[in-house]
C-alpha cells in the first residue's frame, strides 16, 4: 500500500503531499522544537527526499548549527526542517501537525530525550535518545544544543 497524504498550514498558502511511507515518526524535545512550535514537543516525519512536494512560499529562518526552519510567512505555521544531517542522509523533515489522521501516525523514536517534559507520560514502543540517535553513549561527547545542529 502506498500511503499518500496531502496536508496544509493554517492558512491554506502552503501544500504539502507526502508520497510513500515515513522512514520514521519522530518526536523531538528540543529547545528550538518546542520554541518554535509554542509546544512541549515537535512531531515529525522523516522523509525520503523525492517523497515530499511543497507548493506555496515557504519563509526561511537560518537556525544555528547549519539548519534551516521553514515556515509559512502567511500564518507562522512551521513546515519543514532542513539541517546538515537531512542534507547529508537525503531525508526531509515534515512537520507532522499539516496532515489530519497524526493520531494514525505513532511516534518510533523520541529524540533529546534528556529534555522531555517531566509531566509527559512515556510513550509506548519508541527508542529514546538523549539527543539525536548515533550520538548516545561515547558520542555523547559531541554536544548538541538542538535537532538540526551539526555535531560534527
Ligand atoms: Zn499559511
Ligand atoms: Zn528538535
């Protein structure tokens, strides 16, 4: 079965068209998710790069560590996040909240972990990291202070 979904910001400026299945559902605790979002977590899609179509005009804010927020400038909705990893790995990542249905969409892997809100109950079956996966444990060394930055 190919899944295919169609979501949109607040407005309506900004369509975007997912086709195929999400590598991964994502939620993220980090600081600039949860400022950027006006949330206590962000929920994404991980996307293959030739998966995702955005039509509209999308508003860039360059964030720190090399990524890339973007957003609609209409209604302030946030759209995609574009970091060096996503470069690097040939992903997108979409915010989850422009499609209908999120709840048919479970989250597989939680990342920075280590900032999850204390009241949050845990979630069934997701991997946690404390900040992003493959840096746990003697990478954790390489600090990062948000989702899109760069450890490198
Ligand atoms: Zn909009
Ligand atoms: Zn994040």
């Amino acid at each position: 079965m190919t899944m295919f979904r169609r979501g949109t910001c607040l407005c309506g400026r900004v369509d975007v068209t997912l086709e195929g299945e999400p590598l991964a559902i994502v939620a993220c605790h980090c600081a600039h998710c949860r400022t950027q979002g006006g949330t206590a977590l962000s929920l994404v899609a991980v996307m293959p790069q030739d998966a995702v179509r955005i039509a509209g005009a999308l508003t860039d804010y360059p964030d720190t560590g090399g990524s890339t927020r973007r957003f609609c400038g209409a209604c302030g909705t946030p759209v995609e996040t574009v970091s060096l990893g996503t470069r690097r790995e040939g992903t997108r990542v979409v915010k989850l909240g422009l499609f209908d249905g999120v709840d048919l969409l479970p989250p597989v892997v939680e990342t920075f972990g280590r900032e999850r809100a204390a009241w949050l109950p845990p979630f069934e079956g997701t991997a946690v990291f404390e900040t992003m996966p493959g840096l746990d444990g003697e990478e954790a060394g390489r600090d990062l202070d948000h989702c899109g930055a760069d450890a490198a």
